[in-house]
C-alpha cells in the first residue's frame, strides 16, 4: 500500500518536480545524494534487509539518471560552487557478509565503487549484532577475508565503531576514541591501507556529538556520514555527508531522488558548529595501543 501511495504522490507532483530538476540544473545547485544500505539478501528479510533483485533493479535505476562516483568525489562536488550533474555515491552500514554473495560483486560488475562501513568488533568475533539478536534472527557479519576481497575489487572500506554503539550516550573521551579510532586501527591493520571515512551508529542528530565529531577530525579523517535523510548541497563544506536510506525499496527510492519538494530542503542541522575542513588522505596507522592485542591476521 505505502509503495503504490508513493508512487501515485510521484506521479501527481511529477510536472513540479521535473520544473524543479530544471531550475537547479540550470543554477548549477542540483545535490549531491549519498545513499545507505545495510544488507542485500533473499533470506530472512527484515526492515535493514534489500532483495537482490531490487537492489539490482535500483542499480540499473540509478545508472540511468545519475553519475556514481566515490565518496570522495561526491565531495568535491559539494565543495565547488556549481553542479549541474545530479550525482549519487553508494555506501553500506554494519558489514553483513550476505553482501559478499551479491550486492559486492554486482558493484563490481557494474565497475562501480561504494563505501563500506564496519563495525570491527563484530568482524572479529563472527558474533551477530545485538539488534538481530534481539529480533530473534541472528544474521552473519562479514570475515576479515571478506572486506579484503572488497578492498581488492575497489570497495572502499570506512569505520563504523568497534561495537555499534549510540555515541550520543557516551561522554568519557577514552571510550570515544576507543570505540572511533580503534575500529579505524583495525581495519587499517587488517587491510593495509588508510580508512579516510567513518559513520556514525544510527546517524540521528542525537547519536552525533561534538566529542566524538572533535576525535574524528583530529584523526585527520575525510569525513563523517550521518544517516537521518537529507541532501547535500554544492557550495558547502563537504565534512558532514549526509545521506539517504536506500533499504525501504524502489518507490521510496524515486520518490527521494527525483526531488520530492517535501524533502528537497529538508536540513537538521547538528547541535554543535561542524568542522570547516578540507579533504586529506591519511596514511594507514600500524602497531596502535588501540588495536586489539588479541588478534593474529
């Protein structure tokens, strides 16, 4: 029902939005989206949980209006003063290995990249995230081996925290860093390379404090995703990504991106000044006293 009501809301506003699209494209201010995923899998489907073949069919969707790019060109997009290309970058939350069966290597057959985020307590473990445990259906993260294999094919790999937990509730500095740079560290030992993004848990306004936005950018990280729907617009800043959910379907998916004008403005703004940083390329940190000791690779 919520499907088929969105699409006939798309279809009545179609004439607006299409008025809309012109005009920005015209100004060179058309946005820049970034969408998240979680999990692209056929078996048990949950709200965080995309079929494969609607994955695919938002692929081809997306390949026919916008430009793919990475998370750092989406970036110098938002950083010029003019865009008239609608542009869209792709990333993932959590790290759920299912996606190592499909969603991964029809990125890669499409040649197109994504950013992936990990929780690296999990990856470690094998354990299951607490929030499909307690939905009665503990679900897979990926391996080690996995996220390597992603590297290879040309998924950039970024940090999500060690244990995915609402750093909006958490105020002692020592676990901030622990929980943002020890998921940096492990990776970076894991991988062999810099991780230049990181997202935050959740993603609501709530869940992203100035303490723990402060540790990612003395950290020399590109920047940071949130995850409460909203566009980003040229002429900003460009630290502060802020993204799409992509999980919902199709519907919710053309609705978003083809400019729905109750959305398109949409803007929170974070409870705190955001830094006014420019894009960097860190170098990987080995031998951290924050990597796990634990861990032989």
């Amino acid at each position: 029902m919520k499907e088929r009501l969105l699409w006939l809301y798309r279809n009545i506003t179609a004439l607006r939005r299409r008025r809309i699209q012109a005009s920005l494209r015209q100004r060179g201010q058309v946005p820049i989206g970034i969408l998240f995923y979680h999990r692209v899998a056929d078996c048990h489907p949950n709200p965080w949980t995309l079929s494969c073949s609607d994955f695919a069919r938002q692929l081809d969707w997306l390949q026919q209006h916008f430009d793919i790019v990475s998370l750092a060109e989406a970036q110098l997009r938002m950083r010029a003063a003019y865009c008239d290309r609608p542009t869209i970058s792709i990333t993932f939350d959590d790290g759920y290995a299912e996606n190592a069966a499909f969603a991964i290597p029809e990125l890669a057959r499409r040649n197109l990249t994504a950013t992936y985020f990990v929780s690296t307590d999990f990856v470690r473990s094998g354990r299951s995230f607490p929030h499909d445990v307690a939905a009665g259906q503990p679900l897979p993260p990926n391996t080690i081996d996995q996220l390597r294999e992603f590297a290879a094919l040309g998924i950039e790999i970024g940090a999500h925290t060690r244990t995915h937990p609402d750093l909006g509730q958490i105020h002692d500095p020592e676990t901030i860093e622990s929980e943002i740079l020890g998921s940096v560290h492990d990776l970076e030992d894991w991988l062999g390379q810099a991780v230049q993004y990181f997202a935050f848990p959740f993603g609501l306004p709530e869940n992203t404090t100035r303490l723990a936005v402060d540790c990612i950018a003395a950290a020399g990280l590109a920047g940071f995703c949130s995850a409460y729907g909203a566009w980003n617009w040229p002429g900003t800043a460009g630290y502060h990504l802020r993204r799409i959910h992509a999980d919902p379907g199709i519907e919710s998916l053309e609705n978003w991106l083809t400019f729905d004008p109750r959305k398109l403005y949409k803007h929170v703004t974070l409870p705190f000044a955001e830094p006014q940083l420019t894009l960097s390329r860190r170098q990987p940190t080995t031998n951290s006293s924050l990597t796990s000791p634990h861990f032989v690779g």
